[in-house]
C-alpha cells in the first residue's frame, strides 16, 4: 500500500537515445499512474535540449549543467542516461546530494571508476538505488526466473544467452565513436545476459575463468578502438557450470534476443520468437513474420515496469529487484571478458570476483 500521495520528482541526466525515452515514461506514467513527475532535464548539448521540447513540452525545465538538476531541492530522484563515461561521476554527486537515483549500466566502464559509487551507496543505505538491468523487468524472463525458483528445472548448468541488434548502415558512425567510451560490446552489450546469467544461475556461483573472441563483419572501423561488432563469450564457472553468450550489432533481420536455460530436469527458453506480432505474411517468399526492430520495441515494457517499480520502491519503502552489487559483479565479469577477447588469453577470477589481468601484457592493451 502507498505510503506517500505526492508523486516523485525526478530529474534526468542525458536525453540522447535513452534517456529521451526515459523522460516519455516518467511524462506517460503522469497521465497513466501519476506517481512520477519529470521536474527537469539537463544535457550539455544545446541543440538537444531544444528538440526536447518538442517531445517533451515546454513544461519540463531544461539545463545545461547536470548539477543545476542535481541541486534542485525539489528534485527527489536523479536518472542518469548520461554518457557512459559519465555514468559515475553523475551517480555519486547524486548520492551525495541524497538523491535516489536509477543510473543506466553499466556502472562504470572500468571497475576502479565503479567501485567508489558501490562504495558511497552503500554509505547511504536509506537512499533507493537501481542499476537498470531492464531484461530482469520483462515478463517473459521474470517467468523463466519463477519456474527456476520452483525447482521445475532442478539444479540449473547451463546458461545460454544471444543479444543481436539490428545492423543500420546510417549509425556506424555512431557505434564507432560509441565504442571509444563503451569499454566494448562485450561490456555495453553483454552485460544483460551477464546479468541474466548471475540471475538464473544463482549469484553464489562463483566465475573461475572466461574466454572470449570478436569479429568485424560490418563495422570494419570497430577494430580502432579495439572493439567488433560480432563477440562470442565462454564462462566457466568454479562449479564446473557453464555459460555461452552470443553478441551481434549486424542482425540483418531485425532486433533478436533470446536465452536458454538448461538444468537436471528440463529446459527453459524465453522470446525465441521475435515476431513483432502476431501477423504471417504468405506471398512468394513463403510464410514471413515482421521481427522487432530494435531493442526499445522489445522491451517497451520492460522499461516501463523499471519506472514503475523504482517509483514504488521509494514512496512506499519497498525492496528493490536487485542490488548494486548483482551490477558490479556483472561488471567485473564483462570487464574480465573484455580482458580475453583484446589479449587473447583465458581471463581467471581472484577470490573477490576481480579478473586477473593476463601477466606480460600492458594495462593499456586491455
């Protein structure tokens, strides 16, 4: 039961590809729920803040600095779709001004810049804090996650993940310049089966070592920043459990994302079918079914279960879903993963969960 009839206010950090989104849920949950409201945004691109208004009306205040969002006392909650290189320095000024705060993963491209947000949220217990693992909000794989709670599949072995985004020629350029701060499509990417992983295996199965390995189909300029467009993943774990991850930003078809989880007494496969519905066109090339084009068509709801949950968590002093610490342990394996792929060596885990880096290869090449 609520415990509060104002909404939260929420300001919003980065209004480029997803924190626009963001922002139309908090302005969709106004006219739906009204348990939110979007006070302000703040991005420092001028001409953005200007289209914004557009899509988010003239109401809305608009900053160029984030601190001006930070500051505002009226504001409650602080969402940070910033840059991903950005992602930390936002979530800890946040945190120190005693907002609660819905940050997008990762945390941190590299786990020195992470851990002294996991660090200062932890300090400040009684603020709400939640990584946007979005996958873990769908229904599809909260399903999945149930019936491996029942113990319909008896002790879980396997995980078997594939996250393949649409390939569109019109924005190589920005997954180039994207990958130079990303920290790769193994930690950008890869992160949600990752999370997935941890999720349906049990975050006491401990990662013993990882390899992993890319190719360049498409985006041939990928390779300047030590990144591909196309990434496969092995994860061993100390158990002798086992996990394989799949990643693509050249599907031709469509967006697709899928996972398969196996166990002692069956197996569970969630969103194998990617249709965008339920139409089947038959004409001369057979039977054909629209695909889902991009990530936020799939998981539209997802995001929106995200808003509505983190929203609950904080007026009515509910749990949330996960933690920061099931973020930064999948940080430190998507880190380790990184680590294989640009050495091209067996990563292994010290007793904390940290990736060893491989000896006799520089820092800078990792």
């Amino acid at each position: 039961m609520s415990t509060s009839n104002q909404p939260l206010r929420f300001g919003v950090l980065g209004i480029g590809r997803m924190g626009i989104r963001h922002a139309l849920n908090l302005l969709v949950q106004v006219v739906n729920e009204p348990r939110a409201q979007l006070v302000a945004v703040a991005d420092p691109r001028k001409d953005v803040l200007e289209a914004s208004k557009e899509i988010l009306g003239e109401n809305v205040k608009r900053f160029i600095s984030e601190e001006d969002v930070i500051n505002d006392p009226s504001i409650q909650a602080i969402l940070v779709a910033s840059d991903t290189t950005q992602h930390p320095i936002l979530a800890l000024k946040a945190i120190k001004a005693g907002k609660h705060l819905l940050l997008e993963k990762p945390i941190a491209v590299n786990l020195d810049d992470a851990a002294p947000v996991v660090a200062e949220a932890k300090r400040n217990p009684h603020l709400k804090i939640l990584v946007g693992m979005s996958r873990r909000f769908d229904d599809s794989y909260r399903e999945a996650f149930n019936r491996i709670q029942s113990g319909e599949l008896g002790d879980v072995f396997h995980y078997y993940g594939v996250t393949n985004d649409q390939y569109n020629a019109e924005i190589v350029d920005f997954f180039v310049g994207y990958s130079k701060v990303s920290g790769s499509i193994l930690v950008d990417c890869g992160i949600h089966d990752v999370d997935l992983m941890r999720w349906y295996m049990g975050p006491n199965e401990k990662v013993k070592k990882v390899y992993a390995a890319g190719y360049n189909a498409r985006m041939h300029r990928l390779k300047e920043s030590r990144d591909a467009d196309n990434s496969v993943a092995t994860i061993v774990f100390e158990s002798g459990k086992l996990a394989n991850i799949y990643l693509s930003r050249t599907a031709i078809h469509g967006h697709e994302c899928w996972a398969q989880i196996t166990g002692e007494n069956g197996m569970i496969k969630v969103n194998t079918d990617n249709a965008m519905n339920r139409v089947t066109l038959a004409d001369e090339h057979g039977y054909r079914k629209l695909t889902t084009q991009d990530y936020y068509d799939r998981f539209r709801g997802a995001f929106a279960n995200e808003m509505r949950e983190f929203t609950s968590a904080v007026l009515d002093n509910t749990p949330l879903p996960l933690n920061i610490d099931d973020a930064f342990e999948a940080s430190k394996i998507c880190v380790g993963l990184q680590m294989a792929f640009r050495s091209d060596e067996q990563i292994f885990f010290d007793e904390n969960g940290y990736p060893i880096p491989p000896k006799g290869i520089a820092p800078s090449r990792l």
